[in-house]
C-alpha cells in the first residue's frame, strides 16, 4: 500500500479505537459481547479483509503494514480484533495458502466484506498443539466426504458462516501426515455447535466446541483440490506462522497501553503527600515495561519484514510471538502491582488486560511449542528425535 495511504488507515483506525472502543471496553467486559454498531463500523471500515487481496475486496496489507494495524487494535479489548480475526489470520489464510482458484473467488469477496465470518478447526480436547493425536476423522463416501469429529476452544465458532475444518484422511500416516483441510458452511447437516465457553479473559471474544456428526460434504470441498488431500497440516503450519506475527503484534498494542496507563497512574496517584511517579522502585517498574514494549515492537517489525521478504517464515515468527506474549504479560503484572489494591478491582482498565493478557501465551502454539521450534530451528536433526 501506498506509504501515505496506509498512514490514513492507521489513523483512521487508532481514532475509531480511542474514541468509540475503548469508552465501551468495561460494556463489552461485562456483557461478553460488542454491540453490532461497532461491528457494523469494522465492516464499513474494511476491517474484516484487511490482509486479504485487493483483487478479492480486502485491503491487501503485508505483513509489516498488518502489524502497525495490530498495534492500534491491540490497544483495546482483544474482543474487538477477535471480530475479524480469523478472516484475516489462521481461516482466512487457509484459502489464500492452500485454496483452489474456485474456492478463493467464492470465499474471500464475503470475508473481506465481513458478509461471511470464518472459522479455523485445528483443536480439539486432545490435540492443540500437536496435530498427531487429531480424532476427527473423514473417510471417502463414493465422490463425497463423510467427517466425523469434535473441536474444542473454536473462536467465532458461534457466529461463524464457514468451517476450516482439519481431518486424519489417511489413518495410516504417522504423525502429522494424512490430515486434510475441508471447507464445510454453516447449516451442513451433522454440523452443530456448542454454548460459548465461559473464559477467565477476553469477553465479547467467542469461542465454543464444533461438533461433526456424518458431515457429508463434496469433494470440492477439501481445500487445495485433490492436491490437498493429506496436505492439511502443511497448510495449517503456514497459516499458524503468519498468525504468530498477527498476535504477537496485538500483543504489542496492548503492552503500549497498559504503558500509558502505568504511566499516568504514577504521575497522578498520591502517597504522603506526593505523586508515586518520584519513588524509584516505582521508576524501575515503568523503565522495565517500557524496555519490554519498545523490545517487542521492535523484533515484531524485523519479523514482519523478514516474513514479507520469505527469508524467514518458521523461527522469526516463532521468536516474535514467544517473545510479545510473554512480554506483555510481565507488563501486565507490573501495571497491576503499580495500581495496587486499584490494579485488582473490576472496573480498573489493567484487572482486565491483566485477564485478557494471559491467552496469548496459549494459542497460535503455546510458548514451549514456540520454544520447540526455535530450538529446532537452530539445532537442526541434532534436536529431532
């Protein structure tokens, strides 16, 4: 994108954030939901397709553009970002990876408009981060798929138009081998969907467990065509490093928020008589964060360019969102302690990035997934077993 096009959109979306968000952040908290006005205004924005090709109705953004997008969403409840997040990270790029000509003209026009909501099944009760325990199961019905199965921990699951939903084809493969991807809408007969889970965070971001009771779905639907039989997980891994950089840069957002709030907290909070900002051990707390966050921003950026330039798709962003995710929850910790008794009251803007904080270290791959792959990343067969 043009440089000074994209400073209008950055722009456009940090005053949408500011001045219509973050005034209904403890609403949104409380009601675990954002009002469909606000849902309306990200569609109207482009919000719902901003890494997706221009040709398809997105925006198109790189990767390095998408992250200074994040930091501004990342400045307020993660739930607004989560509204459109699986069309532009981990579903929506499972056809832009790995979908057929056919499926991206019929798909990705609706999900850059915010007319179709997607979402990524991966995950089930026994297998997150390591796909080779993956239970659901599709066999071949004559030209037809039949797939049986449940996902757990589905975000937009609730409102979602379309399942990528991940399958062992090919029981006999070891590992990660023999999974496919299918696209599988909303209404298939067998597909059904469970009550929103009840999280400790993150309210007004939906997840909930996907059932699939003899879904019967086309061939057309395994995504990739006949080349994406089996190909699932090759697919998934790509999708799942582009989203590593996607959330390590809202982590970023929100770590330059509680900032601001840690800061100005200090220098208005009064203890005998004068503002905390003067008492060192308070100093130290706020120069800790704030080399957090400007380390985070920074290795967030290098990663993005490097992602974007194809040196490094697999490491960097591995190192980008194990470094962010834990980062901005130390910030959190800290703005809490600096609030003091406030910090733990509801109510209180750092309680709740306090909660929301905590996830990012769970999914797009825990922090020892992450672990693992920079670990193997650097030792090569030495670390494989």
């Amino acid at each position: 994108m043009d440089p000074e096009d994209l400073a209008d959109v950055v722009a456009s979306v940090r005053k949408f954030v500011r001045d219509e968000v973050v005034p209904l952040e403890e609403r949104i908290d409380a009601d675990n939901e954002i009002p469909e006005y606000i849902v309306q205004q990200c569609k109207k924005m482009g919000l719902y397709g901003f890494t997706i090709p221009e040709q398809f109705g997105g925006l198109g953004l790189n990767t390095y553009e998408e992250a200074q997008l994040m930091f501004e969403l990342g400045y307020t409840t993660p739930a607004l970002r989560s509204l459109f997040g699986t069309n532009n990270g981990i579903a929506g790029h499972v056809l832009l990876e790995g979908g057929t000509a056919e499926q991206k003209r019929a798909w990705l026009p609706m999900l850059a408009s915010g007319e179709a909501t997607a979402s990524f099944g991966l995950t089930e009760a026994d297998a997150g981060s390591d796909p080779a325990t993956l239970k659901t199961v599709a066999r071949r019905d004559g030209s037809d798929w039949v797939i049986n199965g449940a996902k757990r921990y589905i975000t937009n699951s609730p409102v979602a138009d379309v399942f990528m939903v991940f399958a062992r084809t090919n029981p006999d493969a070891p590992g990660s081998r023999g999974i496919t991807t299918f696209l599988v809408p909303k209404g298939t007969p067998g597909l059904s969907v469970g009550p929103k889970d009840h999280k400790m965070g993150q309210f007004g971001a939906w997840t909930a467990d996907v059932y699939l009771d003899d879904v019967r779905v086309p061939a057309e639907s395994v995504i990739g065509g006949d080349e994406g039989v089996d190909n699932g997980f090759r697919i998934a891994a790509k999708c799942l490093a582009h989203g590593r950089v996607h959330i390590g840069a809202l982590c970023v957002g929100m770590a330059g928020r509680l900032v601001e709030e840690s800061v100005e907290f200090a220098r208005t909070r009064q203890s005998g008589g004068k503002p905390i900002a003067r008492f060192q051990l308070v100093q130290g707390l706020i120069a800790d964060s704030i080399t957090d966050y400007r380390a985070g921003r920074a290795l967030l950026l290098d990663t993005a360019r490097e992602y974007d330039a194809g040196t490094d798709r697999i490491s960097g962003p591995a190192t980008a969102k194990y470094f962010c995710s834990e980062m901005v929850g130390r910030v959190a910790d800290r703005a809490v302690q600096i609030h003091g008794g406030a910090g733990y009251m509801r109510g209180v803007a750092v309680e709740r990035f306090y909660r929301d904080a905590r996830l990012f270290r769970i999914y797009e791959g825990t922090s020892q997934i992450q672990q693992v792959i920079i670990a193997r990343a650097a030792l090569g067969d030495a670390a494989r077993a």
